[in-house]
C-alpha cells in the first residue's frame, strides 16, 4: 500500500521510488509510481517514464508501450539515453517500441530548433542591492521544476535567478551538456543581471543541482563569473565522474576566495568521487565543507529548502 509519506514532495517521492527499485521490489515501486501520476503534475513526463520502465521490468510491456505512446502524445519525447536504459529490455524488439523511439526524435528535432536560452528573476521586497544567487537546474529539469527548493531565499532578501539552459532533453526539460555552450549562456545571463537588477556585486553566488551543480562548480573555479563560491547539490556530470579532470581548475582558483559548500548522497553513484572532489578543493587550499548523507541518492536533502538561506551565509562567510 503507498503511504502518503512517500508523497508528501517530489524529492521524497523519488527518494523512495528509487530505493523500491535498488531493492528490485519492482512491483512496489510501479504502485508508488502510478499514484504519484497525479501527484507532480510539473513532473508527469519523468513519471511517465518511471511508470514505463517498471512496466516493463514486471512484464506489462502493453502497459510500458502505452504510457510511452500517452507522454509523445502530451508533447514529451526523451533522449536517447532513456530509450536505451536496460529497464526497456523486454520490450526493445517490438516494432511500436522502435516507432516510438522514432516519433520522440523527431519531436527532439523540432524543440532543438526552436530553443532559446532563458533566466527567471525573481526578487524580494526592498529597493536592494541584493544578494543575487544563480541556480543552475539539473539535467532532465528546468527553471521551473527545480526553483521551489531555491526559493526560500527570497524571504531572506536574496534576489534568484534561475538560469535555463538552451538544449531541450525532451519537453520540459533541459540539459547543460555543451560546456562551451552553457558558458556562453551564463556570461550573457550574468551580464544582463547585473545590468537590469540592483545586484549586490560583491555577494553573488552559485548554485546547482546534479549537472547544473558540475556546471557551476567549473564556471566558479575557472574563474568564468566573479562569484564568491558555489553552493553545489548532487554534482554529476564527466568532470564529477573523472575528478582528476578538476584539478587544473583547481591549481588556477587558488587564492580566488572561493568557498564551496557540497551535498551529496552516500547512495549516489558519484559518491566517491563527489568526495574526493571535497579532498582536491581543500588541498588545493580552497574552503570547501562537504555535506554527506549515508542513506540518500541523486536528490536534494528533504530539509534543503529550510537550510539553504543559512548555507549560503556560510558561503559569504557570514555564519
């Protein structure tokens, strides 16, 4: 039976979702899945396809093809990363599962064509200058989907802005995988911030969530954006996967300042490498605190939205 626990927010849902299917309790977590369906409305087309993949892994490949088919339909398409997750094994010879693979690319086609970079801005009340925080969403989000755990700050009289990237991983959701790209988007959204609002120059910071997290943490220790430090969620991404990638990054930043606060998940699947991330910052002799929760995955900590305003103090060096 699904507690209504499970389905209190979207971090939990996943949370839980995801530690149903690590123990291949397949079934318990398709039952969770179906009822979160109407749940996260701003999250339907990953619940979809959570709802699809299960199906498939209990042997509901008619029930796996139709939930695909009904997500096209809505507009939704996926990138060739969920077409080949094994989940779908079962079903990946049948000719209308090859049929559906091909309609979602060419409505990936059609969203590349028609993409544009955006940024949200959001202010509190006064006249300001503000301390400004830019929140990079994660792969497979949005601006959208992920700005309810960044908007707490607001009510602490940061200014948010919240940076979309420009390739679309489907609808609704984007991708920060060209590096050369994402830069060159962040400097244009960074300089019309600073420009059009009151921002508090000296007290501008990063923050991200999984490959917007990698994002960031990069642009800050290269030195891309005058930041004071990065506040990085879950970082994922090749540098994250390869942290010897890091340290020429690193060996420039020092002396900057920077001060870089990570959360990461025991569970994750860059958990060690996320940690010794945290080593390479602090012999490189950049102020880096590394928040490690044993029994959690690829998701903001459930209290992040109550501890953000504090942690980006304690960037500012303020706490």
């Amino acid at each position: 039976m699904v507690s209504q626990s499970d389905l209190s927010d979207y971090g939990t849902f996943q949370q839980r979702v995801t530690a149903l299917y690590m123990q291949e309790r397949y079934a318990e977590a398709l039952e969770l899945a179906n009822a979160a369906q109407e749940h996260f409305s701003e999250n339907e087309n990953i619940t979809y396809y959570l709802r699809a993949c299960l199906s498939s892994m209990v042997g509901q490949g008619d029930q796996a093809l139709a939930l695909l088919r009904t997500a096209l339909d809505a507009g939704y398409w996926y990138p060739d990363l969920f077409w080949n997750d094994t989940d779908f094994d079962s079903i990946r010879d049948r000719p209308e599962f090859q049929a559906l693979r091909e309609r979602s690319d060419r409505q990936q086609d059609t969203a590349r064509t028609n993409a544009r970079p955006e940024m949200p801005v959001e202010l509190p009340g006064g006249a300001g200058p503000f301390p400004a925080l830019m929140a990079l969403h994660g792969n497979m989000h949005s601006a959208a989907i992920d700005a309810p755990n960044w908007r707490p700050v607001l009510k602490t009289g940061w200014l948010l802005a919240l940076p979309q990237a420009s390739e679309p991983a489907g609808k609704g959701m984007f991708v920060w995988d060209n590096r050369e790209q994402s830069e060159a988007e962040l400097l244009t959204h960074y300089a019309r911030l600073v420009e059009e609002y009151p921002v508090d120059l000296a007290r501008v910071i990063l923050g991200g969530f999984s490959m917007g997290a990698e994002t960031a943490l990069y642009l800050a220790l290269k030195g891309a954006l005058p930041v004071r430090g990065v506040l990085a969620v879950a970082p994922g991404g090749p540098y994250t996967r390869q942290p010897e990638l890091w340290q020429p990054l690193i060996d420039g930043a020092r002396g900057r300042g920077l001060r870089i606060y990570l959360i990461m998940g025991g569970r994750d699947v860059a958990a060690a490498q996320t940690r010794e991330l945290a080593e390479m910052l602090r012999a490189g002799g950049i102020v880096c605190e590394l928040e490690d929760h044993a029994e959690m995955g690829h998701i903001f900590p459930p209290d992040f939205r109550q501890r953000v305003p504090d942690l980006l103090r304690w960037i500012l060096g303020e706490a």
